[in-house]
C-alpha cells in the first residue's frame, strides 16, 4: 500500500511538472505578423480626439478619432502598404503632430538631441556657480583669519562693553 502511494504521487507530480513545464513561459497571447505590423503602426499615431494617447491606448469607447484610424490602419496594412508608406498618409493628412515621436532626421533631429544638451549645459552652469560660491566663501574665511582689530576698534568695543 505504501508503494502504490509512492507511486501514485510520483505519477502525480510527473503530470504536474509536464503541465507546468510545457506551458509557455509567456503566457500573453501570440501575434500574428500582421497584427505585430498593426500594432506597430497604431504606437507610431497619436489619436487626435484630444486624448493625446497612442492609438492603441486610447480610452474612449467609440472613439470619433481612433475607431476610423484603426480601421484605416488595418484597410491599408490588408492592401499590402508598409509602415512607412502608412505613417507617411496619417502625416500628410494631420501633420507631424500625428506621430508618437518626433522624426530622428533633420530639423525634427533636434528634439531628440536638445535635451541632452541643455542637462550637460546646466551641469556645467551649476558646476560654475558652485565652484565660484566655494572660492568666494575661501577667499572670504581666509581674510577674515588675517584681519587685525585697530587700537581705535578696541578702544570702541572696550567703551561699549562698560556702557552695557
């Protein structure tokens, strides 16, 4: 009895191991390569109800903006259009305004560089201030150890101390 025990939990937690082993280790459900392209292109698109959100994560059901951009999206990616081909329709109807992200060429490459480069400009600016600040304070204390105090300032504070 205590072997068919065994024997049964053995079997148990062979099917168990299986069953969690062979199960994907992701469990998110699988795209197909037509809707990965879809969803690639709807990231790409801003919807333009007002929402500012991409068009696969705007909220509003019934959405006047990204119902009809979705389906556009999907008529022309079943026509065979590419990616580029479907953003560069949305961006010459609504403009650059309809894009996620700002082009990386050009002018539009500046909106990409342009906060790196004021972030080391205001390192810089506060690495200056700071260093000018610490300088004045050790010009400032190593003075103050030098100065002596004239016999007509001790006279002075000798007076005011008896009139206290």
């Amino acid at each position: 009895m205590p072997r068919l025990r065994t024997l049964i939990g053995s079997l148990f937690l062979s099917v168990m191991l299986m069953l969690v082993l062979g199960s994907p280790a992701n469990p998110t459900q699988q795209y197909s390569a037509e809707e990965a392209l879809f969803k690639e292109v709807s990231e790409s698109l801003v919807c333009r109800c007002g929402c500012n959100k991409m068009l696969t994560i705007c909220e509003m059901q019934g959405c006047h903006s990204a119902t009809p951009m979705r389906a556009e999206v999907k008529e022309k990616l079943a026509q065979g259009e590419g990616k580029e081909a479907i953003l560069a329709g949305f961006v010459e109807r609504y403009g650059l305004i309809v894009l996620s992200a700002p082009p990386t060429s050009g002018f539009h490459l500046s909106a990409w560089i342009m906060p790196f480069v004021v972030l080391i400009a205001g390192a810089w600016v506060a690495k200056s201030v700071l260093g000018s600040w610490k300088r004045q304070t050790a010009e400032t204390s190593s003075e103050g150890s030098e100065t002596t105090v004239t016999a007509e300032q001790q006279a002075r504070i000798e007076r005011d101390l008896q009139d206290f």
